[in-house]
C-alpha cells in the first residue's frame, strides 16, 4: 500500500481531501513534518486561502524547501498548484518555481471569484483517464493561470485558463477534486495508483 501524505501547513481543505482519499480504501496521514512528506509515495498539495500567507507559512516550516525536491507523484489543488508556480499577482508572491508560469487575477470584467461548476476540456494526461471532454468540475479561485506549455486541461471562464498542469511529477488541479463529485473521484483513483 502507498504511503500517501497531505501536507498540512495550515492553507488546506485537509479534510474533505483526506475523506475523498479514504472512501477510495486508501490510508492517509496530514503532515507538517518535513520528514515524513519526503517518506511519501504520493504527496497531495491542498490549498484554500490567499497565496503570500500560505507562502509565509510554507517558508516557515521548511517545506518551502522540499516540495520543489520531491521526486514521487505530487498533485497540487487549487491554491496548491498556484503555489507551485513561479509567481503569482496575489500579494505579489514568489512561489515555488516548479512550474515557470504566472498566476494572474482574472480581469474585472466579471463576477469574482469563479466559483461553482465548469466543465474542462483538451484533456491530455492520465490523470483524466476515464473522464470526457466537457466533464463539470468544481472551481472557487479568483486567479488562474494562463494556458502554456504545461497546461493538460483547459476551463473557459472570461478566456481560457488552465485547469489543470503538469511538469515531470508534478500535477496541479485549479478544481477541487474532492469536491467534484465521480469525476473528481475518478482523478484522485488515478493519480494515486500513477
């Protein structure tokens, strides 16, 4: 069985992660521990909150350092894969240069945040094995980042923004999965068996 490990660090929606987790039959530990997020087989990278305070916080604890080093699978959701990027306009923040990409604030134009359900498209990873083009998902973000290089599924919402990236082993999710219903549970089943 895969050891698998949230990290903790006080910007995360540890719980509904960790319960999406167990009703898959997988056993789950929240950590802020440096030690035991390098032990992990998958590593899970939550996030809700505003980005230079999880930074802050990220810095603090030292995991600032290790998750850029980690060599398993990491899958970074919401405010976590914006955190993997190199920098974001939210509070002016540097991230953790895992992706070289910039999170930009969605124009003013209209409502903020982009919250409820969307359906993603150009999908081009394993992680959506089994989910259709068009399939909804669960988004509550006010910044996003823009399609690239490393985008592997897009979201329309005043233009097209990435809604999900890859880079080596690292996977980052704009959506909620564990919000998102079969289909998000369908992602996280895949993920953790990668």
């Amino acid at each position: 069985m895969s050891k698998i490990v949230i990290i903790e660090y006080g910007a995360g929606n540890l719980f509904s992660v960790r319960v999406a987790i167990e009703r898959l039959g997988y056993e789950v530990v929240c950590s802020a521990d440096p030690r035991v997020v390098r032990e992990a087989d998958k590593v899970i990278f939550p996030g809700v909150g505003q980005a230079a305070a999880a930074m802050r916080q990220l810095r603090e604890s030292g995991m600032d350092r290790v998750i850029p080093e980690l060599k398993v699978p990491v899958l970074g959701i919401c405010l976590g894969m914006q955190l993997m990027c190199a920098y974001s306009e939210e509070g002016d923040t540097e991230g953790l240069g895992i992706f070289p990409m910039r999170v930009k604030e969605f124009g003013r134009c209209s409502k903020v945040p982009h919250m409820g359900w969307n359906g993603i498209r150009r999908l081009k990873s394993g992680l959506f094995d089994g989910v259709v083009e068009g399939d909804m998902v669960y988004f509550v973000h006010s910044y996003c980042v823009p399609v690239g290089e490393y985008t592997i599924a897009t979201c329309d919402y005043q233009m097209a923004f990435s809604a999900a990236i890859r880079k080596d082993n690292f996977w980052g999710c704009q959506f909620h999965p564990e919000k998102s219903a079969g289909v998000g549970e369908k992602m996280i089943e895949n993920f953790l068996k990668m």
